[in-house]
C-alpha cells in the first residue's frame, strides 16, 4: 500500500527537527532550494540522526544548511498534540 494511503498515525515516521530563524528585526530566514526547477524556499529542517539529541541535530542542520552557527536558540518542541516553548543563548562555534 502506498504511504500516503495508509491511515496517518501508522505511516512511518523519522524523527526530524525544523528551524525558524529570526534577525534583530524579526525576519525569517528561508532559503532558497537549488535542487528544484521550480522556485522553492524552505526553513532549515532535517532528520535526527541515530543517538542525536534533537538539540544537536538542530545545531548541526542548522549549520549544514545555512552556515549559520552563533544564534539566540528558541525551540518548539512539538509531539502530536504536545508544544512547549524553551528559549537559551547558545553558541555553536564550537
């Protein structure tokens, strides 16, 4: 059966992270995506991979997409029907 016949709670489902990044005058960053014909733009997102905190492969997309690695960090943290907000000053660089 295809995935996107199945009923939405029994599809297969990675665990994955999405960003929103703002400047100091509230912008969103999004970014442009080079491996479409179309005129695509998207927010930093990705997988978490294996034995990753979803913290850590925040950081990690965030860096491998944007090259963006010094951020005040606000985080959704999100389950079906489940958001908090949590908010820290962090510095990637390392």
């Amino acid at each position: 059966m295809p995935i996107t016949k199945m009923p939405l709670l029994e599809r297969p489902y990675r665990s994955c992270v999405g960003l929103m990044v703002f400047n100091k005058l509230g912008q969103v960053f999004c970014g442009q995506r080079l491996d479409n014909k179309a005129e695509a733009w998207q927010l930093p997102q990705g997988g978490i991979d294996d034995g990753e905190l979803a913290i850590e492969a925040g950081f990690r997309e965030l860096k491998e997409e944007t090259s963006i690695v010094n951020v005040d960090w606000m985080i959704y943290k999100c389950s079906w029907g489940l958001f908090g907000l949590i908010t820290k000053q962090m510095n990637t660089s390392n």
